[in-house]
C-alpha cells in the first residue's frame, strides 16, 4: 500500500512533470497564437503573447522581428524600431529586418548624418558584422575539421600529386580557421563594448553634464538610435552617428 507521505510525493511529483510539459510547450503555443492574431489585425493581443514569451526568456530574431511588425503597425516608431534592432543584434543578416527597419526609421524626425568610416570601420561592419559572432565560430570549427581531414588525407596519401593538393588544402583549412575564429572574437568584443538604445520619448532634451540644472546642447525624438559611452546614477552618456555627445536621463531611453 502506498502511505500519505508516497502519496503526496507521487502527486507533487506529477504535478511538477505536467507543469514542466506544459511550460516547454507555452512558447510555440503563445507564437502560433500572436502570429494568428498579427494575421488578423489584432496588433495590440499579438503584441501581449509576444511579449509573454519575450518575459519567458525565450529569444530569437523571428520573435523581435514579429513583434517590430506589430508596433510598426501601430505606427509606434521607438518599439518598432527597438526590436528590428534587436532581431539584427541575434541575426544580422535577417533581410526583412533590415528591409522593414529602414521603412521604421522614415518615421523618426531627427535626421542624422554618420561621419565617414575608415576602411577597417567599413570592412568590420560590411563583412566581419555581417554574420553573427557563433555563426563566424561555426565557420571556424567546420574549417579545422576539413583541415584535419585534408591533412590525414595527405598524410595517408600514395601519390605525389595527391599528396600536394591535400597539403595545400590543409594549410588553406587552417588559414580560413584563423580568419573565421578572429572574426568571431572581433565581432563578440564589438558586441560586448558596444552599447547602444532607442529614444523612447517624443521629445527629450540632451545636456552638457549628468545634472537638471546644465546646459542644453540639443534635442533628440522618438525612434534615434544612440550609443551608450558611460552611465552615471540615473544618466547615460550618448553619442550620436555624427560625432555629438552629451548626458541623457536614463528613463528617456531604452537599452538594446
């Protein structure tokens, strides 16, 4: 006979085991779900399911993308453009994100010209940050397989010929393995140091220092995207695209 004690350890044991099932099943459940409501014109409800996988801690760029589209919809420009950016920041190369963000941003107001690049500023982001830094580190492992491959080939190898192309082949290997895994370090350390937001108000002032009573330098709306220099109590320190710089109230922006 099974005593109230086993009894209730065996009750709580499969109530933890349905709720875990239920739980692993909630995500694609709550997507399918958004993705049918975003369907029907019901931005708003797909945009709370979104939102609960998002609080879940489930993340990907088809989720940011999706929930981009529902504000865009609603011609809300700064969480539209807020998860275009973060869909890009897991998967650079998502086109319809970078399609849609740029149809996003013809809503902003500031108008923001870059400073020329460098080279290597324009190779880092038109090659090295075209690909997310574990796809570069992918690249990296499938090459030091081939390499090894091409030199067990050679090794193994009867023929003169034979022996000089799997040669080749191998040092090719490990010279694209260095290439892909400096790559995947470059764009991990860009990442990881470079810090940017949206302006998530309509309008906000930007001051000379991190206090009330400072100068105001200019003004930035809704949808700018700005990089983050330093934080200090409740201020951030911001640079634009064309060189300017100055403290905004942390509430003011919302942090990629």
């Amino acid at each position: 006979l099974i005593n109230s004690c086993n009894m209730k350890k065996l009750v709580l044991a499969f109530a933890l085991f349905i709720s875990l099932v239920a739980f692993s099943q909630t995500p694609e459940a709550l997507f399918a779900k958004a993705n049918n409501l975003y369907k029907n014109g019901s931005y708003t409800k797909a945009i709370e399911q979104y939102l609960s996988i998002e609080k879940n801690g489930f993340h990907s760029d088809d989720l940011y993308f999706n929930l981009g589209n529902s504000y865009y919809k609603l011609n809300k420009v700064a969480p539209s453009i807020y998860y275009y950016e973060k869909a890009l920041k897991l998967n650079p190369a998502h086109v319809d994100v970078i399609s849609n963000l740029a149809f996003a941003k013809r809503m902003t107001i500031d108008v923001i010209e870059e400073l020329p690049k460098t080279f290597l500023q324009r190779f880092s982001e038109n090659v090295i940050q075209k690909l997310a830094f574990d796809t570069w580190a992918i690249f990296a492992v499938i090459a030091s397989f081939l390499a090894a491959l091409f030199f067990l080939v050679y090794y193994f190898s009867s023929s003169s010929k034979g022996k000089l192309f799997f040669f080749n082949a191998s040092i090719l290997g490990v010279f694209v393995l260095i290439i892909c895994a400096f790559f995947a370090f470059k764009n991990y350390d860009t990442i990881k140091n470079t810090k940017t937001a949206i302006i998530f108000f309509e309008k906000v002032t930007v001051k000379n220092a991190p206090t009330n009573s400072s100068e105001v330098v200019f003004e930035l709306h809704e949808g700018t995207k700005v990089q983050i220099l330093d934080k200090l109590d409740n201020w951030m320190k911001i640079k634009l695209a064309d060189g300017k710089i100055g403290w905004i109230s942390a509430s003011k922006l919302k942090e990629i």
